[in-house]
C-alpha cells in the first residue's frame, strides 16, 4: 500500500504559518493560507505525489514531492 503524504503535508503547512479553520465532509480538513489570504482543502489520506503537490500549489507553496 503506498504511503500517505497528508503527515508530512501537515507539517510543511504549519511551519509555512497555514493554519486549521474545521473539519469539512468526509476526511477532509479545511485550512487557511496567510500567503494567499484563501482556504482550501486537504485530503485525510493523500496517496498520490501530484495531489499532495496541488494542495501545497492552493496553499501558495512550491511543489516538495
């Protein structure tokens, strides 16, 4: 089974000042970006490097996987 990315999502987001606003449907999260002023979403089991790059691309931040 192919590992999760959303830890290691988690924890880029925080350490770029990101912060958690709620729980949304299903295993998602919704976050919001001080660098972007904008909320987006983030996966509770990001399986895919290109999915884990898009949310760090709506949080404002450079591809990292």
């Amino acid at each position: 089974m192919p590992k999760s990315y959303t830890p290691e999502i988690r924890r880029v987001l925080r350490e770029a000042g990101c912060k958690f606003v709620r729980h949304g449907r299903g295993d998602h999260d919704i976050w919001h970006s001080p660098l972007n002023d904008r909320h987006f979403l983030v996966d509770g089991n990001i399986k895919s490097r290109h999915w884990a790059n898009e949310t760090l691309k709506q949080a404002g931040l450079p591809k990292r996987f």
